[in-house]
C-alpha cells in the first residue's frame, strides 16, 4: 500500500512545462495535444491546460491542421543566449567566405555537456542540411570534427565520460571505442585540427579546428564538411584556420566570455 511518504512527489509545474516544450525536436515540429500527451508523460487534461497557457503567451503557435509547434516568441528568447547569439553573429561572414573558398559547407560549434551545439551551418547542399542539420542541431562528441575538437579541450571529467561509453556508431567508421577515442583526442590535441572521414555519414568527411577566448580556452570549434575527396586537410587547413583566426579575434576583442556548460 502506498503511503503519502512513499509516493512519488507530483511534478511541479515548471517540470511539466519544460517537458510539455522538450516533447518538440527536429522529427516532431508539430504535435497534437494525445502527441505531446504520450512524449512528455502527462494527462491530456494537464497538457491542454499548459499549453493553453503557452499558446497564449507566444510559446507554442496553434498550425492549421489543429496541432501545436514552437512559437516565435520562444524563439525571440532563446536568441538572446550569449554564448550563441554573439559568437554565431561574429563568426557568420567568416563562414560564407570559408564555404565560398572550399565549396564545402561551413560550420561553428560549442559543447554543451556531451554534445555538440551546431550554432551555423552555411552550405547549398540540401544532403547536407539533411545529414548535419542547422543551428541548434546536436549531435554527440564523437561523431564528428567539430565534435572532437571541444572534447579534446574539455575537462577530464567530460572526456572521461565519453570516453566510458556507450559510443554509438552511426556508420562502421564511427569512433566506438575507448582507447581509440583517448589516442584520437590525443592526436587533435598534439595536431591543432580533427579530421575525420566517413563517421557521421557515408562517404562524409569534416575538418576542424578549435576557438580559444582571452583566456585561452578552447570555446567552440569551426570547421567544414562535405564529400571525402572534398575534405583533405593540405587543402581545406588555410581557409579554415584563416576562418578560426578571425573568429577568435573577435571574440576576443569583443570579451565574449562563451563558458562550457559540464566543464
């Protein structure tokens, strides 16, 4: 018999709330009230009277078809995050130019946790936006260049929890295992860039280098990604450590102060 001690506490209504608005991702950009029901686990009837309530004030939009997404007003919010708004608004021109130069599309990232946050992704190839997505897409550690440069330069406590594992493999190039992955991360460390081929997406290859602050410290990482034949780091390297100078120039000149979140 459960007794009012022994009961799990009831959800506040900011945990309902955040997780009325952490059912929506890249897959799921519409959902109906039994949709969000079901991926946040609450009762229809709770999830009507919160949405109601975030409808109305412009965080999620009501879509011709009855369902629910993210409003704009959320939106208007989350931009004013300063670790990605200042550095993606300094590092876009620079970005344009390095997929100019290289063909390849351009990117900038900063860790967050175990993942990586894309913040600009400049490319004309729909395969990909498909495969890397755009700004706010993460994607974990180790799965791409961007990805490893900021865990070669996080702490020793995050590298060593990804490191533990589980490291999931995306293809049979994904880095899987523990000890290859502290060797690679030891190489991007001693080489300056991380360059990989083919771990993200067949036949994918991106190059990376990182962007350090005032204080040294590595805050986010730019790189390209494209086709295999595309991304050869004798021939990519200039353009994308010409990018990276420019970028950390102006965060530092700028003070931008992009912490790590888990550091």
């Amino acid at each position: 018999m459960t007794t009012p001690h022994s009961a799990a506490p009831e959800r506040s209504v900011v945990d309902r709330t955040l997780s009325i608005l952490g059912a929506f991702d890249r897959d799921n950009r519409t959902l109906t009230l039994s949709d969000i029901s079901r991926r946040s686990g609450l009762p229809v009837a709770t999830v009507h009277r919160i949405v109601n309530k975030l409808h109305g004030w412009g965080a999620l939009e009501r879509c011709p078809d009855g369902g629910y997404s993210i409003g704009l007003r959320l939106w208007e919010t989350a931009v004013l995050a300063p670790r990605s708004s200042a550095v993606a608004e300094a590092a876009q021109p620079h970005l344009v130019a390095l997929h100019g130069q290289t063909s390849a599309a351009a990117t900038i990232a900063i860790r967050d946790g175990m993942e990586s946050v894309c913040l600009s992704f400049v490319s004309n190839e729909p395969d990909a936006c498909a495969v890397y997505g755009d700004a706010g897409r993460r994607v974990p550690l180790h799965a791409t260049a961007v990805g490893l440069v900021l865990l070669a330069h996080a702490g020793g406590a995050v590298q060593n929890e990804v490191c533990a594992g589980p490291l999931r493999a995306y293809t049979p190039a994904t880095i899987t295992g523990t000890a290859q992955l502290q060797q690679c991360l030891a190489k991007v460390r001693r080489e300056g860039y991380a360059v990989v081929h083919g771990t993200l997406a067949p036949d994918r290859g991106g190059f990376a280098v990182p962007i350090r602050d005032s204080r040294g410290v590595v805050v986010a990482a730019v790189g390209v990604v494209g086709p295999v034949d595309l991304i050869q780091p004798r021939r990519v390297s200039p353009h994308v450590r010409a990018a990276a100078a420019m970028i950390q120039r102006h965060v530092r000149n700028e003070g931008l102060r992009l912490t790590e979140v888990g550091a």
